[in-house]
C-alpha cells in the first residue's frame, strides 16, 4: 500500500516498476466480502456517478489460491448495488475494477503450528484478505523479456541476469541528466539497464577483453558497444576504459550521479587487482611526472 498524491503520480511510480504489475486506486477492504462491501460504501459512495455510463470491466483475481468461474460470476454479482449502467466490455473497457483476494500461501500454511500460529486448516479456506480497486496502470515488467540475456548480442558466463541489472538501477534513481559507472563493467548489463532508464554511463573493467569483445580486432563495434546498438541505446554510451578499481585514474572529485556494480566474486569471476603475487609494491612509474595506471 503507498500513499501518492494523484493518479498521476501512480502512472509515474508504476512506469518504472520492474517489479510490480499494476496499481490500482484502492476501493476498499476487509477479511470478509461484508466488510470489504461496507468499507466499499464508506470510501467511494459519493464517485459512483461518475462512472455510473461508461464501459467496465470487473476481474477476479487470487493470490494462494483460486476460485471456480461461478464463484467468480457471483463475486462479481454482489457488487450490483453500485449500479452501473454502462456497457460491459472484456476488452479495452474505459475502466476496470478487480476484486483482489489474498490467501494463507503455501509457507505459512506449511508452517507448523503453535499458540500464536495454530494449524492451517485441512479444508477449503477463505482469503485471509480481499481488495477492491480501480485499475490505473500497467508496469514496465514486460520490458525484462526485453533484455533478456538470452536475446543479447554478446555476454559472458557472469554477465548480470536482465531483471536484477533493471531493479538495480531503477533503485540507483538512473535517469536522464544523469551519469553512472559501472567499474566491473564486463559485458555491459548495467549500462543497458541504466542506458534504459536514460542515464549516461560509462564502464572500467580490470580485464579489457571483457568489453572488447574479439570481434572488435576485425573492425567491428566493441562488444559491450554493440548490446547497446541492439537496443537503441548507443547514444547513451560515453565510452570504457581498462583500469583496477584500486588503483583508479579517475579524478577524486564528485562528478558521477550512481555507481552500479556487480563486484566480482566467487569461482567463475574472482577479485583481480595489479600488483605483485607477494604483496610487494611495484616502482611507480611516472609519466611527465604524473603517476600512471
């Protein structure tokens, strides 16, 4: 449940959810369809007008558990006492209402019983909680196939799963205006994922090879250049450079809006950094007196 100050600010939250499916204006609820009814009366009585002609919709939805099409019709049915009058249309109506039930899912109901949490019931339940609202928009979740990995022009073996990359930098607050780096850059799933969200990004990566790509020796696009090329996204590429993390040549000033990173880790991408095997510390080497990487 989130507090917002108008549709439009659901349209804008929902717009970027990776997560999320929908969101709804919330109607009313209870643990019963009596008090899911009253409350329905309490809240929203007095809006009945306005959506008293146009075309509708009413959806049945359950979460844990399901119903048969006659209970659904019956559902449906009970809420006559709004008596809208317009027509009803399955598809693209001018508003859609659903019915949301929540039922004791399957953790809990494998949970075993105590004084505070007695035993699920063996027999046919009842939802725990039901929901009644009006439909406003759909999320981005679809965009996920989008960037499917199995669709990318080119990856590795710990090349980040599309839906993760996406939720990291919708939380990073990636968006136009902004500039983000990825300094495990490897193939590139964040620089899409913020690339998406129209951030600038840039990428380093300790091993050159692994943006690159082989096919760049033979005149062709870098490889992280041409997953952004798949989507559309070039513009959104400033450049990648090899550098350790460590040791890094960009400048100690504040000139970056996000860092978003799947630092390396594990058997098949272990911590690298340059130096000697032993610990000791190499001459500096210096460049027109300037230390170089």
């Amino acid at each position: 449940m989130v507090k917002l100050q108008d549709e439009a600010a659901a349209r804008a939250l929902i717009s970027r959810s990776i997560l999320a499916k929908d969101i709804f204006e919330l109607w009313g609820q209870g643990t019963n369809y009596d008090e899911l009814h009253a409350d329905v009366r309490r809240r929203t009585s007095d809006r009945w007008d306005a959506y008293r002609d146009v075309s509708f919709r009413f959806t049945v939805d359950a979460f844990a558990g399901k119903r048969s099409h006659g209970e659904k019709r019956d559902i449906i049915q009970s809420f006559a006492y709004m008596d809208f009058k317009g027509p009803i249309r399955l598809k693209d109506p001018q508003e859609d209402f659903w019915v949301l039930e929540e039922y004791l899912w399957d953790v809990e109901a494998m949970a075993p019983a105590t004084s505070l949490s007695p035993a699920p019931p063996t027999e046919p339940q009842e939802p725990k909680r039901i929901y009644f609202g009006r439909w406003i928009a759909r999320s981005s979740r679809e965009i996920v196939n989008k960037y499917d990995l199995k669709k990318r022009r080119y990856i590795s073996t710990t090349s980040m799963d599309a839906e993760l990359s996406l939720i990291t930098a919708n939380m990073a607050l990636a968006a136009p205006g902004k500039l983000f780096l990825d300094p495990f850059v490897g193939t590139g799933s964040f620089c899409v994922a913020a690339a998406h969200f129209g951030a600038l990004t840039m990428g380093s990566d300790i091993d050159g090879r692994s943006f690159r790509g082989k096919e760049m020796e033979k005149g062709k696009p870098m490889g992280l250049v041409s997953n952004l090329q798949q989507y559309g996204l070039e513009s959104k590429f400033i450049d990648a450079f090899t550098s350790d993390l460590t040791n890094t040549p960009l400048r100690d000033k504040q000139f970056l809006d996000g860092i978003i990173c799947d630092p390396p880790y594990g058997v098949r991408e272990g911590l690298k950094v340059l130096g000697t095997r032993d610990g000791r510390g190499k001459e500096e080497v210096l460049i027109d007196g300037v230390p170089a990487h």
